[in-house]
C-alpha cells in the first residue's frame, strides 16, 4: 500500500546532523504518523509520497524547511492564523485551526505569568504595599490579555486577515525578513550543533550563573532609588540658649544663599523660625525650598540631591551654626528625609550621661567613614535646666497632695484648661496662666501657693528646693528604651545600603549594653533586603508546580526553570552598567523578567514536547520548536522592550522608580530573549535524556482525532 494522504505510514528512519547520527528509530518502533496531516514537515512528507512498504529514500532537509503555528498572546494568535491562511484556509477555518492548536498554551502560560507575582500580594509593610501594586496590575493586565487572546482577537483574525498578494516585499522590510529567515536558520541549526557538543555549553551556563551571583553581590543594594521631588529642606540649629534674634541673621543669610547661588534651580524659599525636625526653641528654623520646574532642570547637577549636596558644601562651612540641606525621601510617609535613620539605643540602662558618650562615639566614628555623609543627631542638645526637689514627706505632712502640686505648676508655668464660652456666634476656649512677671525666674517659684486640705494657702518654698542641672531638653524613648535618634546619608557613589552595614559596624565597636535599631524608611529597606530571597524562591517555586502540573511531569518543569538566569544575568548587567541600584523597584522589574523569560521558554518546550509526542527525535523536536517559536519570541521581546523604553529614558517627577524598572527589564529581556533561543532546547534535550525518554506517544487514532 502506497503511503497517500489519510494513510497510517510506519517509518524507520535515521537522522544525521553535519555528518554525524543525531537520532534514529528504535528497533522494532518505527514513527508512525497519519500522513497528510501536518504531523510532520511538508518535505519529510514529500519524500515519501507514493513510495511502496520496503523502499528506501534519503533527502536533505534544511532548517528553512521547517515552518509551525506559534503561541503568545495576541501576536501569537495573529500569526499563527497568518501560518494558516499561508497554506490556503480562508480566515474562518484558519482561525479555527489556530485556535484548536495556541488555546491550551495561552491559558498555561497565563496562569504561569499571574503565579509568578502571587507570592508579592503576600509581603508584609510597607514593602507589600509597594509590590502589591504591581502584583496587582500586571496580574490584571496578563489575564485580560489572555481573555483578549482567546476571544477579541480569533473574531478580529476571521474577519480581517486575508490571503495576500504573493509579492515578495522590498526595500527595508525585504532586508529584514530576509536577514531574519538566516538568523532563524542559524538558530535552528545550532541546536543540533549545542547538543552534540553539550559539556562545553554547560560550563558556559554555569559561567552565566557564576555572573548572576557576582552582580548580585556587586550591585548595591538599596530600598529606594533617589527621586528628584522638586523640592528641599534646610534644617537650622544654633547652640541651645540661643534667641530669635540671633538665628534671624543666618536665616537670612541661608536664603540668600538659596536665591542667589542658587537661582538657575532655586524657585522660592520659604522659612519658619521656633521650628525644626529636631524640635521647637528660638535655637531652631525650617526652610522649605521649592525647585523650578524639572523642565527647568534639564542638566544632571540640577537635581534635587545634587543642589542639596552642593548647598551643604557651603551651609556646613558655617561657625556657630549647624545648617544642612537634605531631599525629601521617596515616600514621606516613611519618614521626612533621605538617606537612613536610627535609633541608638540604652539596652542596659545605664543612663543619659552614658548614652550621650556613646551617642559622640557613634558620630566621631561616621564623621571619618568615607561611605557616610552628614551624620548628625536629630534632636536638641543637652541645656541647662532647673531641676526641683519636692518633699513629698513633708508637703503631706502640710496637708499638700500631689496633684494638687502638679495642678499648680502647670498652671503657673503652663496652662490649664478652664471651659468653654460662647461669643459672638464662636465657641471659644478658655486657659488659666500664671502672669508672665511671676514665672521668669527661679526664685519667682517661692511667691506661689498650694491649697492644701484643709483649704489653706501653702507656699513651695516649705517642701520644694532648687537646683541648676544640664541635661537632655526633652525625654527620647524608642521601643520602651532611651533612645536618641541618628540620621544621615551615603556619601557619594554609595547606596543607603552600604551606609547602613558600615553603621553597623560602627555599632559593633559601642560598649556593652548599648545597640542600634533602624526607623521607617531604614526598617522597610531592612525588612525588604530580609524578604527578597524568599520571594524569589516562592516565586520560582509556583511557577515550578504549575509546570509539573501542566505536564504531568515532575522533570520537563527543570528545563523551563532553568532559564531565569538567563534573563537575570541582562537585569543585573544593565543596572549595573547605568550605575543604578537592587532596590524594590529593581526586584519588580526582575520578577516581571522571570515571568516573561519562563513564557518564552514555556513555549518552546510545549511545542517540542508536543512534536516529540508525534513521533520526531528529541533533537529534531526541539529545533523545530525553536524554529516554529523564533519569530514570535522576537515579535513580543521587540514590542516588550520598545514598551519599557519610555521607563527607561524618563526624566522628572518619578523617574527613579521608572528608570529602575525599565533599566532592568529593557537588559533582562535583552538576554532572556536570545539566549533563551539556545539553551532552551538544550536544557530540554538534556532533561529528557536525563530522565528517560517517558514521553506518552500519542496512538494514530488519537492523532487523527485531533486533526480533524
């Protein structure tokens, strides 16, 4: 019986690449296959035709020759009713056809992509919040695109698509396909190339591998990338005891500096005086500065952190004064300024005294760390203060109770709240204080009286002493323990990272009993950098059980896994490169890599699982899957990454976190997209081998089926 279409046609066959036997029948199970179908290639096809059970024939076929229906979202589906539509089906039939063949893998693929941002949604802090976004929108927008997939784009296809002209095309697009179509072949062939020489390809991967934890261990880390917010603060602070008058000439002073020096990035200034982050007294002033416009501030030293840098070269310089310039932080709800912020804290108890010795350790030992910038306490500095001494003994013996002590020296040198009245249509409140003549001095406290219970008038000076005493201005307490709080930044070309490990170490230098605990915007970077090892592995580890549940196989999931550094190795590359850091924004953009880079790979190893369930030889399955899925990997990596490259190039408000983004998965795709051509099908070839060849064949009459 000749071999004809519909036929069931056995084959033994031997398969031989650059002279070499690359895959061969297996004694006594020749490949059957329906012939007719499209089961196998046109030409293998061709070269049987009409040929007669026992005949023999041999035939070349070349990497050209080979063609397939592709998978990824509404591209994928384009093209492979395109395929169709080639081979002479009318829109209708073809999208059909199509569809029948890139459904089952659009849905998988899908829940692939959405299982990989899964574990993000589940972050605790404020570093959830952030991821949650993110997980958010891109899970949202991956499902729509597979709902488009699936629906929207099939009908477009069948009324749209039609045959065409048969014309070759010219000029530029004639030179591309033409350069593309040898690209293709030359990847087609280097499969077989690659697993035949698989050793030295394996060292290169683990070389790959080697570069993904070297840039992770070179890139600096950080929570946040520096965002240019359009405006700045200057902090003032004269030695305690210091008067309103005193301060007002180096306010001045500063705002000319701001308005003048200043002026190409400088838009206004604004100056509050009794004021600051520190605390309230005549000793301190807050200047809010607002930038110009960022179009404005087109050049690189006109950025928020640069003028701010700049400023406190010249603020800092100043006697009698401390002054210093700082941005505000990426989110302000984290705190009020950038860089880091700590706490240092009195583990033991040992008191003030000891708390601020180790408190100027700390600061002398930041102050000649090159990786610091502008440590400084945040708070006021030790003033003199009148400390009083109450005989409780003897007040009670005077019939004087402690509230009745408490209510008096507030209203004397406080205020006490009365009631409220009514007038003139307003609500008002009304304090009781003592008259200002009789609360300016120390010996001014003797002329005031407690009523004791008995109703009479008792004065302080019979159960209360005085004494002059210097010490800490307000009571600073963090997490239930004395505390004083430290701020600071990087210096330059260091991240908050670094400068938190080397303060750190400076900590480890303190004496006994006393330790460090890091605050808001520091504490989420720390709680993130803890979070992010986790993440991924979660991450990798859903997208690896929805493989293994997809293919019913504990070992084909490896060789889509396997990948991830691929595209890892670009992400941390070109961050790298632009001297950029591994912040929240980065590790979005690196799952966003992940999941792209495990689609692509998805794909090539569906469509060669499935040719080798037809019956071709691992190796040829594979290259035909490479060649069926090279046009639309780079189809979506192209359109992929001309869609981030806005991210990439932004400028002003938000940029940081953009260029973050868009730095990382513009490398990563870079990567990810052609190496993923090469090593998938190796990675794919090497784990069935490894394992064993347990592909279920599927029988002819079910391959019939599904060809109709």
């Amino acid at each position: 019986m000749k071999a004809e279409n519909n036929k069931m046609v056995a084959v033994d066959y031997t398969l031989t690449v650059d002279g070499k036997i690359a895959d061969r029948s297996r004694p006594g199970q020749p490949l059957e296959f329906i012939f007719g179908t499209g089961m196998l290639l046109p030409k293998f096809e061709a070269a049987i035709v009409g040929k007669e059970p026992g005949e023999k024939v041999s035939f070349t076929l070349a990497p050209a020759d080979g063609y397939g229906e592709i998978v990824d979202d509404a591209i994928v589906v384009v093209e492979a009713v395109q395929v169709n539509i080639e081979k002479g089906m009318n829109g209708k039939d073809a999208t059909i056809t199509a569809m029948k063949t890139v459904a089952s893998p659009i849905i998988a693929t899908t829940t692939v992509l959405m299982a990989v941002f899964l574990p993000v949604g589940l972050m605790p802090g404020a570093t959830g919040k952030l991821y949650g976004q993110f997980a958010i929108t891109i899970a949202i927008s991956v499902a729509l695109s597979g709902i488009n997939a699936l629906s929207l784009s099939p009908a477009l296809c069948s009324i749209l698509l039609r045959p065409q002209s048969g014309k070759k095309a010219k000029g530029f697009f004639g030179w591309f396909n033409r350069t593309f179509n040898k690209g293709a072949e030359g990847a087609t062939s280097a499969v077989g190339y690659m697993t035949a020489r698989w050793k030295r390809f394996i060292v290169i991967y683990g070389v790959i591998i080697a570069g993904v934890v070297f840039g992770f261990l070179k890139v600096p880390t950080a929570f946040m990338p520096d965002e240019d917010q359009g405006s700045l603060m200057v902090q003032i602070q004269l030695p305690e005891g210091s008067t309103r008058e005193q301060i007002l000439p180096v306010v001045k002073r500063m705002q000319d500096y701001m308005l003048n020096d200043e002026k190409d990035s400088v838009e206004s200034v604004m100056t509050v005086v009794g004021f600051s982050l520190a605390g309230m007294g005549q000793n301190s002033a807050m200047a809010f500065i607002k930038l110009k416009d960022w179009s404005e501030r087109p050049k690189p030293e006109q950025k928020a952190q640069a003028v701010a840098a700049r400023a406190n070269r010249t603020l800092m310089s100043w006697k009698d004064s401390i002054v210093f310039g700082f941005a505000l932080p990426p989110v302000p709800e984290l705190g009020m300024a950038d860089g880091f912020d700590m706490y240092l804290q009195d583990l033991s108890g040992q008191g003030h005294d000891a708390l601020m010795a180790a408190r100027n350790q700390v600061l002398g030992a930041a102050r000649s760390n090159p990786q610091l910038y502008n440590v400084r306490p945040n708070g006021k500095e030790d003033a003199p203060q009148l400390q009083l001494h109450i005989d409780f003994a003897k007040a009670a013996s005077l019939g004087v109770s402690v509230a009745s002590i408490n209510d008096t020296l507030s209203t004397a040198w406080g205020s006490s709240y009365v009631n409220d009245f009514y007038d003139r249509g307003r609500i008002k409140q009304v304090y009781v204080q003592g008259d200002e003549k009789f609360r300016q001095r120390p010996e001014d406290l003797d002329r005031w009286y407690v009523r004791n219970d008995k109703g009479e008038m008792v004065p302080f000076s019979a159960f209360c002493s005085t004494e002059w005493k210097f010490g800490s201005s307000r009571l600073e307490r963090f997490n239930g323990l004395g505390a004083v709080n430290i701020q600071g930044a990087p210096a330059a070309g260091f991240t908050t990272g670094q400068a938190m490990l080397a303060m750190e170490e400076i900590a480890k230098a303190l004496p006994h009993g006393f330790g460090i605990a890091w605050n808001g915007i520091s504490f989420q970077e720390q709680q993130a950098g803890s979070q992010t090892g986790a993440l991924y592995t979660l991450s990798i580890l859903i997208v690896f059980l929805c493989l293994a549940a997809l293919y019913e196989s504990w070992s084909i999931p490896i060789a889509v896994i396997l990948v991830v550094p691929l595209g890892v190795i670009g992400a941390l590359g070109m961050t790298g490169a632009f001297g950029m850091n591994n912040d929240v924004y980065f590790q979005v953009g690196l799952l966003t890599t992940i999941g792209l880079v495990s689609k692509n790979a998805i794909l090539i190893v569906e469509f060669a699982k499935e040719l080798h369930e037809k019956g071709e030889s691992i190796v040829h399955a594979a290259a035909h899957a490479v060649r069926m899925r090279i046009r639309p990997i780079m189809m979506t990596s192209l359109a992929f990454g001309l869609g981030v490259l806005p991210l990439a190039k932004a400028t002003g408000a938000g940029s940081g976190a953009q260029n973050a983004i868009g730095i990382g998965v513009l490398g990563g795709m870079l990567t990810g997209t052609f190496l993923c051509i090469f090593f998938v099908p190796l990675f794919y070839v090497l784990i069935v081998k490894l394992f064993g060849d347990k592909i279920k064949k599927k029988k002819p009459q079910e391959a019939l089926q599904e060809n109709k």
